[in-house]
C-alpha cells in the first residue's frame, strides 16, 4: 500500500499555483502598478509576514482552529460533519481543513462525497510536501474575494486600499467574513450587516479570550466600509514595458516614486501651455550617473490621452536628434587631434557632394572657434568636421555606443547624419549624455533595482578629458539656446546642457547633465506633425532646467581629469601655435594625442616695395623685392569673403610680365569637391555647382567639362553643369592663363 501510494504521489504530484499578478513596483517596494493574470484575475502573492496577525488569528479561529495539529484532514471534524449530514438528511456541515480548502482551490470539484474523498487524499499529499507555514501562504494566496479578487492582499488593496499588514482588527474581521459570505461585498447596501457580523464574531471571540478586551472594544466602535476600488497606474509606461518583459510576480523598478510624480505633473503643465503653437506630446527621463538607475520615465505627458497617442512609449521610439549628436562628435573630434576648443572653423556655404547643409537661422558666421559653433549649434562646421573625422568611423563609434537604429540603417547614412539624418531614442541619447557626466565611461541603463542582476560593467567610450572639455563648452550661459524665461533662469543650476531641433520642426530635444543626474526632454507630436514654432532652445530648455531645479541642487562641479592639458595656440587661429605667431592664448586639449594641425595663418610672399605686384620664383628680382606676410585664408573662405563683398587683405596680383605658366594657389575650385562622390538622379540628374576662388584683379575665368569648354564667365558668378555617369574633370582657367582642375564622380540612384 505505501509502495502504491508512493508511486501514485509521483504521478500525481501536487500542481501549486503560480499564476499571480504582476506588480511593479517602485524603488523603495511600494505598488506602482498591477497587471491582472492570465485569468484576468487580481491575485497578488504575498507570505504569512505580510499579513495582519489580527486577520492570522480571526481566519484560522474561524476556518481551521487545528491547523497546526491535523495531518491535513481533521477526523474528529469529519465524523461530526458526517453524523450531522445523515441526521439532517442534508448537507449541513462541511468539515474542511485549510489544506482541504487549498486543495479545492488548487482542484475546484463538485461538493460530492467521492470528491470529497479526493479531497481527503490531495490534503494529506500536500502536507507531506509542504510545511503549515507554506500551506497557509497558498491560503492566503487564493481566497476568494468575489468576482475576479483572490488572496488577501489583491482583498485588502481592493476594497480597502491598504497593505495587508495594515489591517487593524475590525478590518481584519470583515474580510475574514468575505470568502464565506460574498454577497456582503454589495458596497453601499450591506454594511449593516458586515458590522452584526463583525460584532457577532468578535463577542465570540472575547469570550474564547482570542483577543483582548482593548482590542475588542476599539474593533467594536470602527466602521468598516468595503469599497472596491481598481489600481492606481503610476509610471505607466515604464511599468508597462517591465510588466511585458517579465512574469515574475513582483518587479522592483528602479522608479523614484516622488521623482517620478514630480516631473509627470510639471511636463503635463508644461505642455497645457504649449497647446497654443500646437504642442501634443512629450516626455522625459531622469537617469542617476552613479548607478545608471532610470529614475523617472515619463513615455507621454498623459498616458489617458488616447487621442493624442497617451499610451504611445515616447521614451524607447526612434526620433531624429536634429544637433543633440554634435557633442559626440566633437569629443571624438577632439581624440583624434581634428580640432580644439578654440581653433577656428568655417561657418560658410559649402557644397558636400550635393549635400548643403544649412544653419538653423539661415545666415553664416564665417569664421567661429569650435566651441562657439557647438554652443550656437552651428552645422556646416559640423558637418565639416564630421568630413574630416570620416563618416565610417564616426558610425562605429556610435555603434559602440549601442544605437541599434545606426546599426540597422547604417548603408543608408550620409553625413546628414549629425543634423539628425538618422534615427535615435530618449534612453539611448540619455545613456549617450550620462558617459559625458561619468568621464567617458558607456553603462546600460538600470531599468529596475534587482540586486541579482548581473552588475552593469562600464567599458571606456571616450577620454575623461575630451568629457571634460565638451561639458565646460556645454556649460556656457552666452549662447543662443539659453532659456531667457525669469521664471526658469532665477535659480539656474549648474549643467551641461544640449538642444537639438529636427528637420521640419518635428522634434525638440533639450538633454542636460551634471555630476549627479542626467536628464532628457522631448516635446512635439507623435503623429510627426510639423510644428513651426517648434524649437529645442525655444520650447524644450526651460522645462529641462525646471525639472533640473525640481531634482537637483548645485553642487560641486567635475574635476579636471589627468588626461587635460593647456597648450599655447594662435590667438588668430586657434590652432597651436607656430614660429610667426605673436599673440597667443591658453587652450585644452586630450593628452597623448598627436594633433596634426599647425598655425598657418601668415604666408610670405615676394612683392615690389609699393606692394602693387607679387613675384613667384621664375620672375622673382631680389634687388627690387622685399618679403612681406598676409593673411592665408583657406580657398573657400576666401571665396565667401569676395562672393559676399567683404573687405581682406590679400597679396597683390602676379606680375604680369612674369611669362611662366604654371598652377596656382591664388586660384583655386571651390565646387565640385576633389574626389568628390555625387549621387544623381538618372532620369532626371541634377546640375553641379561650379565655383572657384581667384585672385584679387581676376574678372573672368574659362571652365572646361571633361576638356571641352563650358564657356567664358565672371569670376565670382556660379556656374553649373549636367555631370555625366562615371568620373568627370573639371578644368578652370583664368585670364593669365594659370589653371587647376579637380575631378569627381557621379552615381546614379
């Protein structure tokens, strides 16, 4: 027989329940937000230390007062229950034990007497298996509470919004009332009757000296009202991302509740004043550097709007980051000696195969150190340097840097990409701006505070001093996306702060950091409607620096890195210093790091003693030339000076007696770019821009395409020609007959 049951236990082992409700909750364990299981039922799982002692006692008083002596049946009970049915004729008494109870709850039956014996049996299996204290927590789990509520936590936050391990006596005794009587949860029409038998019971209870009289008498005088009520959702978005990605009963998320309440009614509020231009949506997102625990997640402004996307999860969509990458770039720039802080970079048009990017307010600063063209957002010096960085390499990095769209549209990316020609999201660019404030070091964002986890392992992404320089730049106040606003700037905190508006006004980013926080809004509308007066500085910096003054105090700023060093550069370029510069400043740049730029500013040239005419080396006479230095501006730049009627000093035109033919640096192809790659339409190829620098005097010019004659024109006008598939040559040639011819290739699309 014990062999036969041995086996029959193996077969037929005891199937525990585990299917509970998801519960996210926040970074200190209170409920953000519960998910009903797959039965659509709430049943929230909870152990014996979770509950009211008064609720313990009144339970097992009322349902099985020999729990913790019976084997999982009482036989004393059961010979009663059964006299008594035969007497009545009737079923009058049921005799169960809380096993027996688990296990109708495990296997719901019909009440019969063969049942019962299978019943009897499953008890007994459960107890050999289980310990009292196990068996009493899958009690707790699974009492019925009416409609869809099961165990006495999902009971006690539904009808009386409070952790079971709050319930006062009175409490207690009403829901240990429940599962026997159900129809007493008819809220409103039965309290009456909740407080006879509350009272009924706890007489009985006095009497049998299971509390005391203090205990009794205030259980007495409180009024019990059970009101069902449904869950509060808070942080909805983040909660629902983790609800999807676990089934683990209880999610602990690494949401600061008070954080997170904060910044929902501030971006709400700050939104309601936006719907005059026509602003929808928004979100936001707090991470803490240390730990890369994501504080706040706001996916939406209001995650009830439905007609407006509420429930739309802003944070993990793929947005264009309009200038919000620039700062990447530069810090990248800066490691591989490309540029510093103070050289001087060229805000003029410029022609990048077809490519010509344009600034946010349609002028050109002409020359601009690099710091300013990053704090004024500027994008032909970005794109310039992007160029020059190269745009493989540059993809790379941002690969490194876990931006999953790059990696998916990586072929399709042209250095559009730094002005927001490619796709990103929230957590990405605020895990981007968090390895700035965390000195070049690249971690994932903590989503949740699971001790288990395995740990965040930090891998070097940048240099801490080119980290350093791109916050100091970023830090400014003098620039034009500073919110002018009293009501943001009267307790400005210190930050490093970064906007970003995409093409067509479709997105305003505004991403700011500090040693301890970093930070990243978004506003505009999910449904890609183009918004005129949308802009990052304009709309989205004064909430970032709201929010900024709601979480975080000024403290102490970074400390400069091992890594930083100050070298002399040229006061006129910017770029380190060379034998013939006289006035120099003091600039940043990463350690360690050859920089292959010199100051160049000055050239000598050979001039007659009234300075009226130049000499090269075949018509030079020493005896009637002196040697004197200008200023060497780059080919381009100089065409903008002459396109825009802008004064220079410039050397004075060739001799024109010197007979020797030969190519010049006074004449130069601005566009097309050498070797440069255009893609063109086959049916309908687009023209090339052809435009050159030339030297002071030069009126006209002569332009040849692949050596046949395109035709005489002014110096300075633009011409332009139909390219042809493959490679084409293009020839310039000016009065004196000096020429310089670049080439390029074009590819159908």
């Amino acid at each position: 027989m014990l062999a036969i049951l041995l086996v029959l236990d193996l077969v037929f082992p005891v199937k525990v329940p585990e299917n509970y409700s998801t519960v996210v909750l926040d970074d200190e364990g209170r409920i953000l937000s519960a998910y009903l299981n797959n039965e659509d039922k709430w049943r929230l799982k909870t152990n014996v230390e979770e509950v009211s002692p008064f609720f313990l006692k009144a339970i097992i008083e009322k349902e099985d007062k020999y729990f913790y002596y019976h084997p999982g049946v009482n036989p004393v009970a059961i010979f009663r229950a059964l006299a008594s049915n035969i007497q009545k004729k009737k079923r009058v008494s049921g005799a169960s034990t809380i096993t027996m109870q688990v296990v109708r709850m495990i296997y719901p039956n019909d009440r019969t007497y063969f049942n019962k014996i299978k019943e009897i049996i499953r008890a007994v299996q459960l107890e050999l298996h289980y310990s009292k204290k196990e068996i009493l927590a899958l009690y707790l789990n699974l009492i019925p509470f009416g409609s869809n509520v099961e165990g006495i936590k999902a009971a006690s936050y539904v009808y009386l919004q409070k952790h079971p391990s709050q319930l006062s006596l009175a409490q207690a005794m009403v829901l240990s009332l429940v599962p026997n009587k159900p129809s007493l949860l008819l809220s409103g029409k039965n309290n009456s009757q909740l407080e006879f038998f509350k009272n009924k019971w706890l007489k009985l209870f006095e009497k049998q000296q299971i509390f005391n009289k203090n205990e009794i008498a205030l259980a007495q005088n409180e009024t019990v009202n059970l009101k069902r009520s449904t869950f509060i959702k808070r942080a909805p978005h983040i909660s629902d991302r983790l609800a999807a990605e676990s089934a683990s009963p209880y999610i602990r998320s690494s949401i600061h509740a008070g954080y997170q309440l904060q910044v929902e009614k501030q971006l709400s509020a700050y939104l309601q004043r936006l719907e005059t231009i026509g602003v929808k949506n928004g979100m936001a997102m707090v991470v803490d550097n240390k730990t890369m625990k994501v504080l706040v997640y706001c996916g939406s402004a209001d995650y009830k709007n439905s007609m407006d996307g509420g429930q739309v999860d802003g944070i993990s969509s793929v947005r264009s980051p309009g200038s919000a990458l620039k700062p990447y770039l530069y810090a990248l720039a800066l490691e591989k000696g490309i540029i510093n802080p103070k050289a001087i970079l060229y805000d003029i048009p410029t022609d990048f195969g077809g490519f010509k990017p344009e600034n946010f307010d349609d002028t050109f600063q002409g020359q601009v150190s690099m710091q300013d063209a990053l704090q004024q957002s500027l994008n032909i010096p970005a794109v310039k340097t992007l160029d020059e960085y190269g745009l493989a390499d540059f993809l790379i990095e941002m690969k490194k840097a876990d931006f999953k769209s790059i990696k998916k549209n990586e072929d399709k990316l042209g250095l559009s990409a730094i002005l927001g020609g490619c796709g990103v999201s929230m957590e990405e660019m605020v895990r981007l701006y968090a390895t700035f404030a965390n000195g070049g070091f690249f971690q994932e964002l903590n989503f949740t505070s699971n001790a288990n986890l395995p740990k965040n392992q930090p891998k070097s992404l940048l240099d801490p001093a080119s980290c350093y320089i791109i916050s100091d730049i970023l830090s400014g106040i003098q620039r034009p996306d500073f919110p002018n606003n009293f009501d943001f700037t009267f307790r400005l905190p210190k930050i490093a702060w970064k906007t970003g508006t995409s093409f067509g006004k479709r997105d305003a980013w505004a991403i700011g950091y500090n040693p301890d926080y970093t930070v990243g809004v978004w506003l505009g509308n999910f449904s890609g409607e183009s918004i005129p007066q949308l802009s990052g500085a304009a709309v989205a910096t004064p909430l970032l620096f709201q929010l900024f003054n709601t979480i975080e105090k000024n403290k102490p700023w970074f400390k400069k890195p091992e890594s930083l060093v100050y070298r002399e550069v040229c006061s006129v370029t910017g770029l380190p210093k060379n034998d013939f510069c006289k006035d120099t400043q003091i600039d940043s740049f990463v350690g360690n790091v050859f920089y292959k730029k010199k100051c160049q500013h000055l050239k000598k040239v050979w001039v007659n003693a009234a300075e009226t005419l130049s000499y090269c080396g075949f018509c030079l006479d020493r005896n009637m030339a002196v040697q004197k230095e200008y200023i060497n501006y780059p080919p381009e730049y100089l065409s903008f000076l002459q396109s825009n009627g802008l004064p220079y000093t410039s050397p004075p035109p060739h001799n024109s007696n010197c007979t020797h033919t030969t190519k010049s640096h006074t004449l130069s192809i601005v566009s097309p770019r050498n070797k440069g790659l255009y893609y063109i339409e086959k049916q309908n190829p687009q023209e090339i821009e052809l435009k050159a620098s030339v030297s002071v005097g030069t009126q006209n010019v002569f332009w040849y395409h692949n050596n046949e004659l395109v035709g005489k024109f002014e110096a300075l006008k633009s011409v332009f020609i139909k390219p042809a598939l493959g490679k084409n040559t293009i020839t310039c040639t000016d009065e004196n007959g000096k020429s310089v011819n670049v080439w390029f290739e074009a590819r159908g699309l």
